[in-house]
C-alpha cells in the first residue's frame, strides 16, 4: 500500500472544490447531529445564547459561584419537562454538549442535579414516597454524596453508616472516622436549600447489608441542618463550585429515605431482604446513574473542544503574521504548520463526535426496553456488559482527546489564547474535571482491559484479509499511485492494530507471576493499550458510517478526507509494528509523513467549513479573536490615535 496517495486524487483544493459554502456546511451538520440537530441541539442553543449565560470578565470566584446557580435556575425554567429530560439519555447528552461551552460551573451543577441526583431518586424511588416537586422546579436543589476523604474509585468500601434502629425504625446517619468525610460534594452556601443522596453502609441488626442511597436534607436557606457539618474545600481553579467536606453526627433518618430500588428492602418487621446476593452489586446498582454521566461528562468535554476548535481556526484566518517575499503578510491558516496541526485536531473533533452519537445510541435505550434496558441495566450496575465497556472506553478516549484538541488550540491562539475573554483557556479548565469525574479515566480503563480480556462484553473483530505491502520505492510526487490506502484500508490496519494489542495483552498475562497483583501488572499496560485501539477502531466505524449516510458524493469524498487524516494520525505511531507484520511496507512508512501533510494542503481550503458544521452561535461562541475586526474589543476611546494631529 502506498500512503503517498492516502490524501487523495483530487485536486489541491480537494474533492469538493467549488462548492457554495451553503450547501456544504448544512450538510456536515447534519452528519455530525445525526439529521437531529433541530430537535435535540437547536432548542439548547437558543435557550444558552441569550444575554444571561454571556461570559463575564471580573468576577469572584464568590460571584460566579452564585451565578452558575441561578443560571442553573433559568435554564430550568425553560425545560418542558425536567422529568422527561431526564429520563431520555439522548436529550440529556445533548444539554451537556452545549453547556461545556458556556459555563464549567454550570456544567457541573446541572449534571449532578439532573443526572445523579434525579436520575437516581427517579430510578430508586420505586413506591415515588419523596415529593419531587421542589426538585423538579429547583426550589430545592439536589446533591449526591459518594465519595469519601479515604474512599474514592473503591467506594464500595466506603465508611459512613446507617444504622436502623428497631424500636423508633429510623436510620442513624453517621460518619465514623475523618477518612469517612464526604468529600466535594457541592454542599456549600450557594444554591439556597439543598438535599442529598448520601451513599452509607446499611446496618440492619447488626449486619453489614452493603451500601445504599439515603435521601437526607442537608441545609436550608440559613445554614446546614442539625448534626451535619460543612467545611468548604479550596478552590478549584477554572471552577467556581461550592465544594465542600461533608460529616454527619448521628443524623436521624426516616424508613423512606432509604432508596432500596428494588435489590434491597426492609419488611415491616425490620428484616432485610435483597433479590442481589452480593454487596458490591447492590452498590453497583444503586450508583447505576453513573454510567450516563460517563455519556453527559463526555459530550461537555467534547462540546467545549469543538467551541475551541472553531475559534482557533477563525483566529488563524484572520490574524496575520510575515511571511517571505511578502509586504502584506498572510494568515496564520496559511503555514502548513498551523494547518496540519489544527486539521488534524479537527479530523479527532469529528471522530470523537461520531463516537459520542454511536456510544448514545448504544447505551441509551429506554429503560427496561431490553435485557440490559439501557444505561440503567445490566447486573453490575450500568448499561449491559457490551454497552458498559463502551461507554467506559468513550468516556476516556473522548474526553483525553477533547483536553488535546482545546490544548492545541490554546497553543495556536498564542497569548491571546490565554485571556479568559477569548474562551479557550476557559473552555480547557473544566475539561479537566471531566477525565477524573464519574470515574478516574486510568481506573475505568483499568476495569475495562479488563473485562475486554475476560470476554465480559467484549467480541474481538474478525482479522481482515492481508494485503500485500508496497515495496517498490514510489517518488512522492506520483500523481496517480498504484496502490491508494483508502478508508477501508485504514480501517482494516485500524483493526490489525486492536487484534495485535489483545494479543500483546494476553500473553502479557499469561506470564509468570508471584501473585494476582503481579499477574495483573505484566498484563494492565497492554491492557490499556487494547482499549485505547478498540476505541479508536469504534470511532472510525461510526466516522465511516455516518459519511456513507451522506447523499452528496462531494461532502462525503470531503467528510473520507477528513477520516484518511483521523486515521493517519491514528496508526503513524504503530507504523513500526505495522511494518513487522507485513501489513505496511518500508516506502509506506516513510510516506505516512508526506501523506499528513498532503492531506493538511488539501483540507486547509474546507478548514472554516468543517468548524462552521459544529453549529456555534456568536451568541454562545462570545470570543472576540474569533471575528472580523476583533482588535475593536481592544480600542481605546481616548487613545492617542482617536486625537486630531496639530495643525
């Protein structure tokens, strides 16, 4: 195979050239929002573009805490029906790609709100005992209380307790030692009256049942309610959030506030009963509602990427530096430098995007339409064994690639790329915040490996057919090659590569150990390695098959085009262990380098396109180095050169 014609033969302006930008970009839209992009996404960016969710420059960390609540409020108002959203995984994605462009506190306030807490109440509260109107209109809001000071990926040995107390059947709410604090969640003074879902170890008669929800009143309008004690956190940079160490000191409880949810229950008697024999499981279950925040963290990160993208490639058009042989200069967009670096991020932007809608629709399904019934099924709590490692494999590969995307495009914006008023800086702090909620990255990776290893959800791709490698030196200015290396050659070295990581891992774990831990540790490194390629394998799947529903042949050789150079990047740095199993020969190597870059010349021209396809309103997008003129947000009404020369 060649890769001196992976980019193409088209002309250098490339496959689609001439076409109105009119027709091109709606068209992109379409394939990145899957044909839904006025009833899932329009209503959001309507509602987020006005004047009230503006950036605003000055603030306190005080102050912006207090505004995130209220714009958390009047985004509330303006939800037909908050029990409907959430209870439609799509609907709640879909709020969370657009608010990760808008306000990282926010983000974070309206995903433990509508996901954790009602997500779980709804889904938990079987008999529906709580009132959740308070809820529901925010004169309440709802908080959820996991993990502990000692107890974070290992919550399901977490410390605090609820001890059932027979005669007066209420719980005692209790946090034993300090390792048992809970820690940040969101329960400071901001937000008005708060209530929680505290995750506690349930004593009944003595025994240890596992650990299950409580619905506990935390503080009302003037302070934390009696026995509950509330230490603020230090403050986290980028996030203006109330986080907080929480304790309890024998908190009584009534019976309803144990959320059992149908895999735990106390008779009338006060005899526990459970269908789930074991205790992890139980806690799985309980927490269930992580896995669609997994889906929600995902799709912010990946929205505020995909914000940054499109100011960085408008900024490089139109900011302009030297160039040889020039008196007027040229732009930034003009440097292949700048054009492959930020293409190629775009190219990641794209696949990410296909692999968030086909990861939705796979974990999505309504509840109890199916054996796993969705992203609330499934015995260990999460979607159903094939569904849970792809969301886990999604949610890291989606959101590592979202912090190297608004990274690179910080880099490309220069200092100015630094001023919070320009975006991108603040667009990059809370995606942070993603890769280590709902599930350190490292560590759901881990279980993944493996699971995928275990065959628990996981069916490896068949092996494709071998093509014979092109050896014969082709000069790399051939303009019709022998050999193109289409998309369906990528996707094949795509799969090769998968296949070859679980081999790598399974051996790895078949050598010789001293224990389970030292057995685990030969194989864990090409363990992540495997779930890496499967993720990246899955994202080319969903990139190629969202450009085959595309009816314009043009937009769709474009949308190939941007897949070759996703693809590309993806395999250059296995193109050695390609190379030893003969699926790329020695001169295809060699040109994977020159076929980047041909691909970065011939996409440059669809460059503000391809970010225009990400539907960003002025109104959200508020970057002034991402318009015409953007030096006017600089000016100077008494500046110098606002005076009338003498004379």
């Amino acid at each position: 195979m060649d890769a001196t014609a992976v980019a193409g033969r088209g002309t250098a302006a490339g496959p689609a050239a001439g076409r109105p930008h009119g027709t091109r970009v709606p068209l992109l839209t379409e394939a990145l929002f899957d044909g839904r992009f006025e009833e899932l996404h329009r209503p959001w960016t309507d509602i987020l573009g006005r004047e009230v969710f503006r950036y605003r420059d000055g603030l306190s960390p005080e102050e912006r805490t207090a505004l995130a609540y209220r714009r958390l409020r009047i985004l509330n108002e303006d939800i037909p029906s908050v029990e409907d959203l959430v209870t439609a995984t799509d609907h709640l994605v879909s709020l969370h790609e657009w608010l990760g462009m808008v306000d990282g506190s926010l983000t974070t306030l309206a995903t433990i709100h509508y996901n954790l807490f009602l997500g779980s109440l709804l889904r938990l509260d079987t008999r529906r005992t709580t009132d959740l109107s308070p809820f529901l209109r925010l004169r309440r809001y709802g908080t959820v209380l996991i993990t502990e000071l000692g107890y974070g990926n290992n919550a399901a040995a977490l410390e605090t307790t609820a001890t059932h107390e027979a005669e007066t059947d209420t719980f005692v709410l209790h946090t034993p030692s300090p390792g048992a604090q809970k820690f940040m969640p969101n329960t400071g003074p901001y937000g008005g009256p708060k209530s929680g879902l505290v995750a506690a170890r349930l004593i009944v008669r003595g025994q240890d049942c596992g650990v299950f929800l409580f619905l506990v009143p935390l503080r009302e309008q003037d302070g934390p309610l009696p026995g509950i004690r509330v230490r603020p956190l230090s403050q986290t940079p980028g996030s203006s959030v109330d986080h907080a160490l929480t304790s309890f000191d024998r908190v009584v409880l009534p019976r309803t506030a144990l959320l059992g949810g149908g895999h735990g229950e106390l008779t009338a008697d006060g005899t526990f009963r459970s269908t789930t024999g074991s205790r992890r499981r139980r806690f799985l279950r309980s927490i269930q509602r992580v896995t669609t925040g997994k889906l929600c963290l995902s799709a912010a990160a990946l929205g505020g990427a995909r914000a940054a993208l499109t100011i960085s490639v408008r900024h490089a058009h139109r900011r302009h530096t030297f160039a040889p042989a020039s008196r007027s200069g040229v732009p930034l967009f003009a440097y292949r430098c700048h054009q492959t670096r930020l293409l190629g991020a775009v190219a990641r932007a794209y696949a990410a995007t296909f692999l968030l809608r086909e990861t939705t629709r796979a974990a999505g399904a309504p509840e109890g339409s199916g054996p796993g019934g969705g992203v609330d099924g499934g015995p260990d709590g999460g979607a159903d064994g094939e569904a849970d490692v792809l969301v886990a494999a999604a949610k890291g590969w989606i959101t590592w690639q979202a912090r190297d995307i608004a990274l690179e495009c910080r880099e490309r914006c220069g200092a100015q790329g630094l001023l919070s008023a320009n975006r991108v800086v603040d667009l990059l702090t809370p995606i942070e915040s993603t890769i280590t909620a709902e599930g350190d990255n490292l560590v759901i990776w881990t279980k993944a490996a493996a699971d995928m290893l275990t065959g628990h959800g996981y069916d490896p791709p068949a092996e494709p057919a071998p093509h014979d490698p092109l050896e014969t030196p082709v000069p790399l200015e051939t303009p019709a090659p022998l050999s193109p290396l289409g998309p369906a050659e990528l996707l094949d070295l795509l799969v090769h590569h998968e296949l070859y990581r679980l081999r790598q891992a399974r051996d790895s774990l078949g050598r010789p150990s001293t224990g389970a831990l030292d057995r685990w540790n030969h194989a864990v490194n090409p363990g992540l390695g495997l779930v890496d390629a499967y993720a990246a394998r899955r994202a080319a799947q969903a990139f190629l098959a969202a450009a085959g529903r595309v009816r314009d042949p043009a937009v769709r050789a474009l949308l190939q085009q941007v897949f070759r150079l996703f693809a590309l990047e993806c395999l250059s740095p296995h193109a050695g262990v390609l190379l030893a199993d003969g699926r790329l020969g020695a001169e295809t190597v060699r040109g994977l380098a020159p076929a980047v870059d041909r691909l970065g010349a011939e996409l440059a021209p669809y460059a503000l396109d391809l970010v225009a396809a990400f539907a960003v309103p002025d109104a959200m997008l508020q970057a002034p180095i991402a318009t015409d003129g953007y030096a006017a947000a600089y000016d100077d009404p008494d500046g110098p050169w606002r005076r009338t020369p003498p004379g």
